[in-house]
C-alpha cells in the first residue's frame, strides 16, 4: 500500500467536475484507490464518496492506493490534484 499527503489547489474545491475527473482517471486502474480528508474516507472511484468529502481549495487529503498497479495509480492521482484537475488555481 502506498499513500501520500497532497494539497488541493484548484479554488473550488472537489465539486462535481473535478470530482468526475478524478472518479475517470482512479476507474482506469485496478488498484484500490480511497482518500482521507479529516475524519472521512473517500472511494476516489465513486463521485459520489468524492463529493461528500467536501473536500475545499487548500484542504490537504492523504491518498491511499492498494493493488498490483499501485505505483501506477498514485503517480497519476498526485499529478491529476497537483495539475488541478483543468482549473486555475
């Protein structure tokens, strides 16, 4: 299992669009793919479990990846919230 601490950027927050791109980019792995934001535990493949996070610009979140393309799977989670998600910061 790999995790990793990440600050989201983009100065909405997690709402419905990027929430949706993140859901698309973890369901192309096979990998368990969940998330932390202070006391919740998010499925990153469901937008559903992302949006009720409630997850605002500059909240810090610990991704967590689980499975045989784990590495794979955290690089391009930290690049997508490091990117943020296709909105300016």
């Amino acid at each position: 299992m790999l995790s990793q601490k990440v600050t989201i950027i983009n100065t909405t927050g997690l709402h419905l669009r990027p929430a949706g791109i993140m859901c698309d980019v973890a369901q192309k792995f096979k990998s368990k793919i969940t998330f932390q934001h202070k006391s919740s535990i998010a499925n990153a493949k469901s937008v559903l479990s992302v949006l009720a996070a409630c997850v605002k610009c500059g909240d810090e979140i610990e991704i967590c990846c689980e499975g045989v393309d784990e590495v794979e799977a955290m690089k391009a989670m930290i690049e997508l919230v490091e990117s943020g998600m296709g909105e300016k910061a």
